[in-house]
C-alpha cells in the first residue's frame, strides 16, 4: 500500500515536472517564440529592395549578365550617387502605410553590400554617395519606432569564391572555395546583427542553389542564434523551401517561418508565414511597372491576416534615392484605411472562417472580425460555429442586421453602409474566438457539399 502511494507520487512528480513531455522549455518562455508571437502582431511590413542596379531599371541581381552584361553591372555603383535618399522620409512612408517593420536589401544576388563592411570594398561607403545606407534606415526605423530587419542572399554570383556565376547561377567559376565563402557570409552577417542589431529578422535567400545545403543552413541558424537569441530566421536559411508555394517540407530543419512569394500563402495556424509581394511587378525599381490597385492591395493584406500570415509588401525606390510619390500614395492609402480598420488586422491571429472570394476573418479575445469583399444582396452568409453570437457592429458604427441558426450565420448590411473593398464586421463571442476550430467556407457562403465520389 505504502509503496503504492509513493509509486503514484513519484510518478506524479515525473509528469508534472516542467519540460518532462516536451523536449525543450515551454515554447512562450523562450525569447525566439516571444519574438515571434510579437512579430505576429505586427501583420505588415515593408520590404525595399534598393541597390546601383537601379540605375539600369532592371530586376535586381537576375539582370546581371543577361540584361546588363557582368561588368557593367559591377560598375554600376561607381556612378550610384543617390542624392535624394533620405532615410526618414522611407520610414515615414512605411509608418503612414500601418507598417510596423521594414526589411531592407543589405546584400542581394549581385553581392553588392549596402552596408559599411570590413570584408569587401564592394560596398555602398566606396560609391559616390559614400554613406551607409544601412546605419541611416536602422537608425531611422528605430526613431519612428519601427523594427529594422536585413535581407541577405546567401548565393552570390559575383564573389570569386561561390561557385556560381551570372547569369542566374547558370556558370561555374573556376577557382571557387564555397568553405572561403561561408566564412565571408558568416563574417557578414555577424556584422550586420552585432553593429546594426538587434535585428527583429534576418530574411535569407538565395538557398535553392547547389553549393548551399542543410548542414550549411543549420550550422549558419545555430551561428546566428548564439549571436542574438531572439533573431527571427527566415525558412531560406535552409533547403526544405517547395518552391514559391514557400512552404517547408514537415520534419526539415527550415528556420522558423514559411515565405510563399508574390502569393497569399495558404491558411496555417501551426506554422509562422509571411508572404512577400511587390506593389508593382519588379523587386527593383522599373520605369513605369504596373502598379497594383488599391482593392487589391488591401484584400491581399487582409486575406493575408486571414490566413494567419504576415505581409512584406515590396518597393523598390528609384536610383535617386526617393521612393515613387504614386507608390507612397499608394501606401499611404492603405494606411487610412488601417487607421480606421486596424483593430481587425494587428495583433490578430486568422479564421476562424478560411478566407477566400468571399472576404477573410482574423480573430483576437472573444471577438471575431469578418471581412467580407463578396455579397449576396445584401447578405453574407457564413457555416454555423460552436458559439454563441452576443453582439454584431459594424466597424465604423451602423447596424447590421444578424440571424445565427444551429447549420449558419447570415449578416445583412445595406449597400450604403458597405465598404467596396471590405466591409469589417465584429462578432462578440461567449466564449475566446481562439477555440474555435478553422471552418471551410464554400462558394455559397456554407460549408461546402461533402465530396462526392467521382
Ligand atoms: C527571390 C529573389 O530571387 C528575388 O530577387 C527577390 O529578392 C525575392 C524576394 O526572392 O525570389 C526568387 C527566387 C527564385 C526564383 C525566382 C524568384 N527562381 O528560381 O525563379
């Protein structure tokens, strides 16, 4: 009996131990999953991708030695002079856009750095201008209250010592040492963390090339994460990218979040993402690009929040050193229209209701947000959920009008009170809108038909 009771003791004693079930600590005490749930909130970034090549208007690193031939390029920033660059006016259009972080070019496929570094002459202080522009947005995101974050490539087809060469990785070089150059790229990515630093994210790319490999990405994550314990990592530190889908195969070593590119990635409540997309069409500045409507701009970035991502919406400022006025505008609209709807986007988690033609649905506390692009009529109507509806407002203040059955949800807000782009509906819950589980939306607003069987 006695050695029964000190059985069940020990045993309870083993199972309530902390970090006796899982194999690390508790994942909100560590300081990467703190800064990752804080990076969550932040929803919209800004990503800018800058350097000499501007001069030419063609895409950023993929251009050299295809449109612009190999030399050329890499004299291009003996002419780069960027007079205008005023590094709060970035920042400022990033904060009037909503934006909380920005993620800068500090060194793209073409090996330029656009930092004042010890390891290469190939920087920005041997240019004309002469000024690190990497200090000057750090310390101006920092003073508007911004988080600076650094993208870094980790290919680069004009160092002697990786392996591949313009254009597009498609040459070989002959006397590469890939084991020189991954001590350069550690050299330079630890100045950019310890002099520039802390940075809230170090967004590698460049990873899907031969020379780069899984045992390369884990020793550079682990590098990185003595260095700064709370740096976030992008999943192109390693190999386990599917494509431009973004996503990272399960059981992969792929840093600590997913980055589907020009797409809205896919709804994940397991698993960080962030998509990135350009306001035009190039990475880099080009003449007159396609600029993407102001509709689209915002139900990306609500579709986006809807699905439990982060956007980094790209610009590409122009070779004097200003970010296009049209696109500022741009941005800047999308930030009044954050200004009144931002309760709906930050600080909140995706679904429950998968987003889609119809709108999307973030959620925070006891409180559901619909976004809702598409009507019928008057109406939307969405599948039942495990909760009971107390209050329904529209976000901005008229009624609206709401039925809740046991199969549906229906609100109904006439055209007047509707907004073209998104109409923001908050539903108050009797319970946290967290326990909810993800509820596909079908095309006619309910749950969608069970599969048949072709
Ligand atoms: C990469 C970069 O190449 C691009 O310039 C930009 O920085 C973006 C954020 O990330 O995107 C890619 C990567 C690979 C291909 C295309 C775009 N590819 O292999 O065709």
């Amino acid at each position: 009996m006695r050695r029964t009771t000190l059985l069940i003791l020990l045993v309870l004693a083993v199972a309530l131990a902390p970090g006796v079930h899982t194999a690390q600590a508790p994942a909100s005490a560590t300081p990467l999953a703190k800064a990752l749930a804080g990076w969550q909130d932040m929803r919209f970034g800004l990503f800018i991708h800058w350097g000499p090549v501007s001069l030419t208007g063609h895409e950023i690193g993929w251009s050299r030695g295809a449109q612009t031939p190999s030399d050329a390029y890499d004299a291009l920033y003996t002419r780069f002079n960027p007079v205008q660059f005023n590094a709060d006016e970035w920042a400022r259009a990033a904060k009037d856009a909503g934006m909380k972080y920005v993620v800068f070019t500090a060194k793209h496929h073409d090996g330029f750095c656009m930092w004042d570094t010890k390891t290469t002459d190939y920087n920005i202080t041997r240019s004309p201008f002469g000024r690190d522009v990497v200090r000057e947005l750090s310390d101006a995101c920092r003073s508007h209250g911004l988080v600076f974050c650094t993208y870094y490539s980790i290919l680069d087809w004009r160092h002697p010592d990786y392996p591949l060469g313009s254009p597009a990785g498609k040459t070989r070089k002959a006397n590469a040492d890939m084991n020189r150059y991954a001590e350069y790229l550690k050299q330079q990515v630890s100045e950019l963390v310890t002099n520039y630093g802390p940075l809230a994210v170090m967004w590698f790319d460049g990873e899907w090339e031969e020379p780069w490999s899984v045992e390369r990405g884990t020793d550079l994550y682990a590098f990185l994460r003595r260095l700064q314990p709370s740096l976030i990592i992008n999943n192109r530190v390693s190999k386990a990218r599917a494509g431009m889908e973004g996503t990272s195969a399960a059981g992969q070593f792929s840093g600590d979040y997913d980055t589907p590119e020009q797409r809205i990635g896919g709804f994940n409540m397991g698993r960080p993402w962030e998509s990135c997309m350009t306001i035009c069409e190039q990475w880099a500045w080009k003449p007159d690009d396609a600029m993407k409507p102001l509709s689209q701009c915002l139900r990306t970035l609500v579709s986006t929040a809807g699905g439990n991502g982060n956007l980094l919406f790209n610009v590409g400022p122009m070779p004097d050193g200003r970010i296009e006025p049209r696109q500022v505008e741009r941005l800047k609209e999308m930030g009044a229209w954050l200004r009144l709807r931002g309760e709906s986007v930050y600080g909140t988690r995706g679904g429950p209701f998968k987003p889609g033609a119809w709108g999307a649905s973030t959620r925070r506390g006891t409180r559901i947000y619909l976004h809702v692009f598409a009507w019928d009529g008057d109406a939307r109507t969405l599948p039942a959920i495990p909760a009971k509806v107390t209050r329904v407002q529209l976000l901005g203040g008229a009624r609206v009008e709401f039925t809740q059955t046991t199969s549906s949800l229906t609100v109904r807000v006439p055209a007047a009170s509707r907004d073209p782009i998104d109409t923001v509906i908050a539903l108050d819950l009797d319970r946290p809108a967290m326990t909810i589980a993800p509820v596909e939306v079908g095309s006619s607003g309910k749950a969608p038909a069970p599969q048949r069987t072709r």
